[in-house]
C-alpha cells in the first residue's frame, strides 16, 4: 500500500522485477522509440538501446499521441531503466495493430532495452524508484574503495553536481564518469 506508482509502464516493469522475468513488452501507440517525435518528418525508429541516458531522455514526450496513456514514451523509458537495471530485456512495440507481438516480430519493427546489469532485488528497486537529483564525483582511490565496499568518505568527494537534500537519490561516480 506505501508503492504507488502513477502509470502502468513503471507497474509493468515492477511485476517483471518481482516474477524474476527475462523479459517485459509495453504496447504503444507508436512503433517504439524514435530519436524525435514521430510525427516530425525525419524521425528514425531506434531499434536497440544500450542503455537509458539523459541523451535517451531527451528524445522522449511525457504526452500520449493517443491520448489514451497517461506518461507517454517518458513513462516507458522509466520502465526501461527499472527493468534493465534488474537484468530483464525490455521492448517497445506498437500494440495498435492485430496480432502485435507477431508484427513486431516479423517486420523488425519496435525498440530493445538490452539489460544493463542484475542488481539485487533492493538495489534495483531503489534504483528505479525515481530519477537521481545529483551526483557525487569522486577520485579513483574513493573509487575503487567503494566498489570493494567501503564506505564513502568526504576526502574522496571531488565535486558535487546537482540540488540534492537528505534522503534524494543521488549517483556517485569516478573522474573518468564512470
């Protein structure tokens, strides 16, 4: 009763999270996502994602074309970075046409989010749970002491990007961005 969730997309991927899938498919309304608004002349189908970054972010519409969503190609994006970071495959494809999964399939046509690592349930989950506020640089003894599992000490914090308070989300990584 304390998760709520404001869409079915992030839902979707939380319940493939929790069943320990391999995989989760979001219908859209669109064939999946493009590097601008599809509706723009130009506009290219993205096939495959590596992973979801602020330049994936900015391709995306918090609207529905359709106006039957509620959070758009943002929503979805959402979903993708909560599914992949729990190691689960993520697709995109249009659900508007009959026998979906089996178009998508045959024509080539949608967009993959390809698992970018398998964190633990709580790692995950509070990973996806909402977008970072800021982040924390740190220099590469800071660094490699944190990925052995030691603490975070100031003495390795070389700068700090964002407007973050007690409790926000933040990332941390080393010098190189990493």
């Amino acid at each position: 009763a304390e998760i709520r969730f404001g869409d079915n997309d992030r839902l979707a991927a939380r319940v493939a999270q929790a069943a320990q899938a391999q995989a989760v498919v979001l219908l859209s309304d669109v064939d999946g996502l493009y590097d601008r608004d599809p509706r723009e002349d130009g506009a290219r189908l993205l096939p495959r994602i590596e992973e979801v970054t602020e330049a994936v972010h900015a391709m995306a519409s918090g609207s529905s074309g359709s106006g039957l969503g509620s959070g758009g190609m943002r929503s979805k994006l959402q979903a993708a970075e909560i599914a992949t970071r729990a190691g689960i495959t993520l697709a995109i494809v249009n659900g508007t046409h009959p026998r979906p999964l089996e178009r998508a399939v045959g024509s080539d046509t949608g967009t993959l989010f390809l698992p970018t690592r398998r964190d633990r349930a709580r790692k995950a989950w509070l990973g996806g749970r909402q977008r970072l506020k800021g982040t924390l640089v740190v220099d590469a003894g800071c660094a490699g002491a944190l990925l052995k599992g030691k603490s975070l000490l100031a003495s390795g914090i070389t700068a700090v990007e964002g407007d973050f308070s007690r409790g926000d989300p933040i990332g941390v990584r080393d010098e190189s961005g990493k």
